[in-house]
C-alpha cells in the first residue's frame, strides 16, 4: 500500500504536480499563500492548514505529505503578518480565513482543485480559526483543530483575575516580532471585548453534522489541555456532534516530537470524510 510518509507518487506528464505562489483579497491587503498541487487530472479536495501566533510553525511538513496523498494543500500568511500589508488582529485572521475559503473557487478551474471538498486544518490560533470559519461557512466540509486556543475560555480567565490578563499582555507582547499594527494589550483587549462569543464550546450545534477532529496536547503550557481541549470535547460530545473524533498526545503546543503521529491522525481523519 503507497504510504505518502515515505514514498513519492508517481509522476504524472500530462497532470503534474505543482507549488504555485497564490493571493487572495481580504481587506484591502494581499494576502500570500504556496498551494501544494497533487500530481493528477483532479478535480483534488482542498486542505487549507491556518497557522497559528505569530507563525512560526507554519506546517509545510503536513502540506507536503498531504499532497503526497492527493489532497491540494494550501498554507497562507494573515494580514499584518510575515510581510503581509495591513494590521494584525484576531478578528482579522477570522476575516482573512473566510476571504481564503471563498477565494480558492476563483482558482479552482487553473489548480484542479474541487472547492466543494474543502477541508480546514488549523492549530493554535488556527484550530480556533479553523472551528469558527467552519461553523460559519456550511460549506466547509470537515475541520480538524489541533492545540486549539479557546480565545472566549482564555478571555473570562483575564476578566476574573488580573494576574492572568497580566501574563497574556506580556506572553503576547513577546510575540510581536513578525507582526504589525498591533500590541499585547490590544490582543487582550479584543479578547474580552468579543468574550463568550468566541468560545469554542457554543460552536458545537454548527457543527453537529460534519467531520470535526479535535486534538489535544497533553504537556502543553499553551492551551492547556484541561483548559482549552476537554472543555470543547465535552460540549461537542453533548451536542452530539456525530461525527467527532478526538485525541490527546503527551507531546508540547508544537507537537515537536509527535509530527509523525500527528500526520496519520489527520490522514487517518481525511480519509474517513464523506
């Protein structure tokens, strides 16, 4: 059986594979993606991968393997970010994740791609993206959050003790670097402003009919999983969402020494999808 963790596809002349540099509109800034084009006549599903603050780790090694296994990945950088023009901010990256999502149709005819089989993957701040942007677009088939920052739990945490919010000024003023437009207390501040609306448990009835994979990490200082991974397992086993899948791996927020694991978990996840 072809293993896309350890072998190369064969090639195809007439289809072949391919790693255009693409943009999408989102705000009045141009927003920098590389999709990854399985070889082949397609149409191929679409996994869009959303990195998370401030993108250091952007997972090209999961893009990499996912094209391996037929599916066109697509990795991006938010506005303010890395570059790109225009001011960072969380309900920008939400805004900038929906621009994408309704972009790719526009280059579905020139990349083979299939828009209506489109996956999100995000972790971190981009597994809250990817939930978010996936209980707001139906279209979305399936999303997949690993580490996920629960920005609505983290906001009430800030709200009832100041030592708390003291730490998230400082932890993300000491993200900065290839960010603009922005600072640790603006970050904070939007946090609490938009509150329990962006807690990832009320997403759960939005998502009660699609493929949702929740992953966790259980040695993280991050997003705790106790914190900011069993409380959303919980709701959307509620619910239920019916077709939940969801682990918890003893390695760190980057999952640095489980990016194997990792990788067949989303594959294992993908392949499940109707």
């Amino acid at each position: 059986m072809f293993d896309p963790l350890a072998a190369d596809p064969p090639r195809d002349p007439d289809f072949p594979a391919t790693t255009p540099a693409l943009t999408f509109d989102s705000g009045g800034a141009s927003l920098l993606g590389v999709l990854h084009v399985p070889a082949g006549r397609g149409p191929h599903p679409v996994v869009v991968l959303l990195h998370g603050f401030p993108g250091n780790e952007r997972n090209f090694d999961l893009a990499q393997v996912l094209r391996r296994a037929g599916y066109a990945s697509l990795v991006f950088h938010y506005r303010g970010s890395w570059g790109v023009g225009g001011s960072w901010s969380w309900g920008h990256v939400l805004e900038d994740t929906a621009a994408v999502v309704a972009g790719l149709r526009d280059h579905a005819a020139a990349h083979r791609l299939d828009p209506q089989r489109l996956v999100l993957i995000g972790h971190s701040l981009g597994g809250f993206a990817a939930l978010m942007t996936a209980a707001a677009e139906p279209s979305v088939a399936a999303v997949a959050s690993v580490a996920a920052f629960d920005f609505g739990t983290a906001a009430a945490l800030c709200r009832t003790d100041p030592s708390v919010r003291a730490s998230y000024v400082e932890a993300f003023t000491g993200e900065l670097g290839p960010l603009r437009g922005t600072s640790g207390e603006a970050l904070v501040g939007e946090m609490e402003a938009a509150g329990d609306s962006w807690r990832l448990a009320g997403l759960a009835p939005l998502l009660a009919d699609r493929p949702v994979l929740l992953i966790g990490t259980g040695l993280d200082t991050v997003t705790p999983y106790d914190v900011h991974h069993e409380p959303v397992v919980t709701a959307y086993q509620a619910q239920p969402v019916e077709h939940l899948e969801h682990h918890l791996f003893p390695t760190d927020h980057a999952l640095s020494d489980h990016r194997v694991t990792l990788t067949r978990t989303l594959l294992g996840f993908l392949a499940r999808c109707p």
